[in-house]
C-alpha cells in the first residue's frame, strides 16, 4: 500500500521500505519518551556501578605488562598535569592506567555516555561530559580548568563516533592551549573479544587474559603557526598511537618481554 499523507504534508519515503520493527517504533516513540525519563535515572547508574566492577574484577585476575619509559614516570611520579591520549577502541584495556593514575575522563553527553561516566566511579576515576559533536567547547573549558588545579585528564581522539582511529583536533588544541603535554597510552589483550561491527572495534576484557600496557614518550605540542601545525600534530599523534597500539598487540600476543621499561603490575596510585 502505498504511503499516504495528509494535504500539505510530505510523504516519508524510506516509510515503505522500512521493516515492520523500525515502523513500530516510530508510532510508539511517544510513548517510549516518557518510560524512558522514569526508568533511566536509576537503571543508568545501577547498570554502569555493576559493569565498573565487572571490569575492576576482571583486571584482577589478568597478568600485567607494564612498559613505561622513564620520562613518563617522571611525570606520572610528580604528580605534575599531563593529558591522558587514546583510541576508544581501547579504551578497557586502558582501565589498568586508570586504575593506576588518578584522572578526569572526558565522555560524551550521550546515554552511552552517562553509562560510561557511571562505570568509570568504581575504577576511581572522575568524568566531564561534553565530545566534538556536542559541548565541545563548554569540555574543553571545565578540562582547561582541571589542568590549571593540577590534575590528569583523558580523552579519547577519535570519540565519541570516530572515524575509527582518526585524531581529532580536540586534545591538540587543549594541550595547545594550556601548554600540558599530551601523554600517549595504548594496551592490548590476549585472549580478547573484539567488537569488529562496533565503529571502534573495541576490545572486550575476558578474565585471566595477558595484559599489556604501553605507555609512550610525553609529547609537548609545538606553539607557533596555525591549522597546518595542528593538522601536522594530529597526523604525529595518530602514527604514535598506532605504534604503541602494535607493540602492545606484540607483547600481549606474543609475550615478549624484549621492551625496554619492562615492569609488572601498573603501580598504585
């Protein structure tokens, strides 16, 4: 049948095309909106508490690898302010450094988001919402502020919805601007579930896995010039990002343990 519309309206033409599932839950969206504003306040957080401490007990059981060059160390040691950069795609491997360095995460303003702000408070970490689509700056501004009273901060540069593995301007311009090195981790897992249809491809953390954690040299973004020297930063923390990342695979997979910086366990904070 095909689809009608009242005089004057516009007719939608995927409506036809669309599967009998999406049509009904296009005719009951309104009322979805109001269950959705009364089960969500407490079913977000309950949810997100009960998968950060899924996680916490997980990464209880891995074996660690931890590589750290002493530079980093340095600053992590210090207690000095350093801006925390990764994939998103790995990002529950990267809750060992969490663990470990006390830091602000950003997440997006997305219920994915809230979840992730949710299961970030047991592994002790604080967020601020905003991303690159939504808040961007209003983030960048509360971030901006947490450096000048001395803390860590975390982002993940091609968040919140990739392109997968693609830098995005956000984390050079913050470090840019308040003169805080970027701080470059990666990890990898084995054995791992790997979320290949996700746009991330996440890795999913299994117990009993070997972990490694690969923490880069701090990396100070130049001052002078203008978009061309931001592109060009961009373009430097991608291929450093993808280096730690295969190294990390190497040492999670393989089980080498010819790294420099090779300790165990991720110290505590």
């Amino acid at each position: 049948m095909p689809n009608v519309s009242p005089r004057g309206a516009v007719a939608d033409p995927t409506l036809d095309r669309a599967g009998p599932l999406r049509r009904l839950r296009r005719a009951t969206k309104s009322l979805r909106a109001p269950s959705k504003r009364l089960i969500f306040p407490w079913l977000v957080p309950i949810t997100g508490g009960a998968v950060g401490w899924t996680i916490r007990g997980i990464l209880a059981t891995d074996r660690w690898t931890w590589i750290e060059p002493p530079a980093a160390r340095a600053m992590r040691e210090s207690r000095s302010p350093f801006i925390v950069v990764g994939f998103h795609g790995r990002q529950f491997p990267l809750m060992a450094y969490v663990a470990a360095v006390p830091m602000i995460i950003l997440t997006s303003l997305s219920d994915l988001g809230w979840l992730e702000a949710c299961f970030l408070k047991p592994l002790g970490a604080e967020s601020e919402r905003g991303s690159t689509t939504r808040g961007g700056a209003r983030a960048l501004m509360l971030l901006k502020k947490r450096l000048d009273a001395g803390k860590v901060v975390s982002i993940s540069v091609d968040g919140p919805k990739g392109p997968h593995e693609c830098v995005k301007a956000g984390a050079v311009f913050l470090a840019r601007k308040t003169g805080t090195p970027l701080m470059p981790v990666s990890a990898g897992f084995r054995p791992s579930i790997r979320l290949k249809r996700s746009w991330d491809r996440s890795f999913v953390p299994v117990p009993f896995s070997r972990v490694s954690v690969v923490v880069g040299e701090p990396i100070h973004v130049r001052q002078d010039g203008g978009d061309d020297v931001i592109a060009a930063e961009q373009a430097r923390l991608r291929d450093v990002l993808l280096d730690l990342g295969a190294r990390a695979d190497r040492v999670a997979f393989d089980g080498r343990t010819d790294e420099p910086h090779v300790g165990g366990r991720p110290p505590r904070p």
